[in-house]
C-alpha cells in the first residue's frame, strides 16, 4: 500500500483526520512511555522512602532519609504538611488529629494530582480515536463512491480499491485507541496501589504524630478543653 498516494489522493477531510489520529498516538505514546518509567520509579521511591522514615532514630533523621530516597517526591509532601500546622485560627482550634488528617488528606490529594496526570489523555484518546477513524472512513467511502459515479462504468476494481482504502481509517482508529486504553488500564493500577501505600503511610503519620508531641508553641491544646 502506497501511503503517499494515498496522501496525495485524499482530500482536506481526509488529511485532517489521519494527523489528528497521528498526533493521538504520539501523544499517547508519550505519556505511556513516561508515566511507565515515571510509575515503576515511584514504586521504588516510596518502598525505600517509608522503610527509612520508621528505621531512623529521630524525626529529624527520618525526614532527611526520605528526601535523601524520594526521587519522585511523593512522600515528602506528606513529611513538610505535618510541619505546616496552623497556629492562632479555626484550623489550629481543633484537635490535633483531626489538623494532621486535613493537612495529610491535602498533601495527599496533590500527591494524586500528580499521579493522575496524563490519565485523562489516554482514556479520551482510547475513547475517541475508534470514531475518529471511522469518520474517516464514512467520509473517504463517500468520496469514493463520487469519484466511482463520475467515472460512469462500475466495476469491481474500481470499487474495491477506493473502498478498501478508506476502511484503513477505521483500522487506523483502532491502532492508535487499543493501546491507549490497556496503558490506562495498566498505568491505573499502578497508580492505585502507590495511592494505597501513600494513605497508609499518611494514616500511620497521623497516629504517630498526634500522640507523639504537644501541639507547637503558641497553641495551648487545653485552653479549650472543659475545666
């Protein structure tokens, strides 16, 4: 099959749907092969950061040994939103768990952001792509089928090569969304499984820092409690 001829035969609508199926897959493809690396080094990251924050001696140790392993910068945001504990507003009058638990779940809700990126590019282009190639077909069919009833005699050569040559579209569509959506698929688990570990690490925070140290200087933790 000779894609430049084919190239050169199609007309605008034609053309502006095989680059905007081919700028689909690059897209895609790019994402795939960077949250693949992106993800399986995450993994890593946060196995090694979490075991190092508990082997430390100190606090202080720990933070540093988890900046020192957390390449992807997943785990450290949980560790700098513990030291962001508000002092002297509504926030900083509630008990100290519950202020842990809004400042985790924040860290964390970036921490997915970031996770997540990327995701909604390959579920729509895994949707899209199979009826973008599709209408490339309907429309290089009726293209065609004009040509065919302007030339006046109809044969079958004259049918199946102008036919069969728009049917690739569809193909195409499928090529470029079949992949897209096993990445989204696959990149989805990975994602939910570093989410699992990170909440769990952020609820293990949450109790170790609740009970392990008074509130900061300037708030006094009993100054609302009932006499």
């Amino acid at each position: 099959m000779n894609f430049s001829l084919l190239w050169a035969q199609g007309d605008g609508v034609s053309k502006a749907v095989t680059l905007l199926l081919l700028t689909m897959s690059v897209a895609s493809w790019v994402v795939i092969v960077w949250k693949a690396w992106l993800l399986r080094r995450a993994l890593g990251d946060v196995a090694r950061s979490t075991a190092a924050f508990w082997q430390a001696a100190t606090v202080d140790e720990a933070r540093h040994k988890v900046r020192a392993f957390d390449q992807s910068a997943l785990v450290t945001p949980l560790l700098d939103a513990i030291k962001n504990e508000a002092t002297g507003t509504l926030a900083a009058a509630a008990d100290r768990t519950h202020q842990l638990t809004r400042l985790l779940r924040d860290a964390l809700h970036g921490v997915s952001l970031r996770l997540q990126f990327g995701q909604v590019l390959l579920a729509t282009v895994g949707s899209t792509a199979p009826f973008v190639g599709l209408l490339g077909t309907v429309w290089g069919i009726y293209h065609a089928l004009i040509g065919i009833a302007g030339a006046g005699q109809i044969t079958i050569d004259k049918i199946s090569g102008p036919v069969g040559e728009a049917l690739i579209m569809t193909a195409a569509g499928l090529a470029v969304a079949i992949p897209a959506v096993l990445a989204y698929n696959v990149l989805g688990r990975y994602i939910g499984r570093i989410e699992a570990e990170l909440e769990g690490f952020a609820r293990d925070l949450r109790d170790f820092f609740a009970g392990a140290d008074p509130a900061p200087a300037g708030l006094d933790r009993g100054a609302n409690r009932p006499a």
